[in-house]
C-alpha cells in the first residue's frame, strides 16, 4: 500500500466513525434526555417533528411588516375575513402566451374561451 492510499483509508476511517457519532448522538440524544425523568420505570420517545402548518386549502395571511406596507385595504380586508386574495374573485384573464397553450387541453381551452376560470389540466 503506498504512501497515499494509506492516508486515504485513515482518513475515510476517521469520516467513517465521526459520521458515526454524529447520526448516534442525534438518535440517542433525545433517549438519554427522556430516560432522566422522575420516574425510571417510564421511557418516553420523543421525535422532533415541524410546526404545524395550515393544511392544504386553508388560507394563512401574510402578516410580515414589509408585506403589510404594500398591501391594498382592499387585499387586507380579505385577508381578515379569511379569505384568499385574488383567488376566485375578480375578472379572469387567461394566459394566451404561446408556450402555455402548447400544453392546454381542448376543454381547459374552451374554459378559458368562455371566461370562466379552468377546472381541468
């Protein structure tokens, strides 16, 4: 084995076993943190998990600072009341760009052509 090759394999060793310790410590780290409670007959799992978020179809508004500032009372009324700016309201343009008729279905097309918003691919 020469020289470098042997430099190679201790330090793909030495990634190996840090790489180890890393993923070890984040799966045990929440055991040994749950199995210190009052009560050592009990173990508690416990996964981190994302913060729930509004699910698929619920409307949250934006309410940062820098996007209130740009925002029409119009738009703001609709957000207080729940609704989705924009969505479902107002005059429907449809998109005549070229590229995006392309991939448009016949009946998507005929939607668009009689001024209601699409309700197929």
């Amino acid at each position: 084995m020469t020289p470098t090759q042997r430099i190679l394999t201790v330090a793909g060793l030495a990634g190996s076993v840090i790489a180890g310790g890393v993923i070890g410590a984040t799966l045990a780290g929440p055991l040994a943190a749950t199995a210190s409670s009052n009560n050592p007959s009990i173990i508690q799992l416990t996964a981190a998990s994302a913060s729930p978020s509004a699910s698929a179809g619920t409307f949250k508004s934006n309410e940062n600072a820098t996007h209130e500032s740009g925002e029409s009372a119009t738009v703001e009324a609709q957000e207080n009341s729940g609704q989705r700016p924009g969505g479902g309201s107002g005059t429907f343009t449809p998109n005549e760009n070229a590229t995006h008729e392309q991939g448009e279905s016949a009946a998507r097309e005929a939607q668009e052509n009689a001024g209601q918003r699409p309700t197929v691919p």
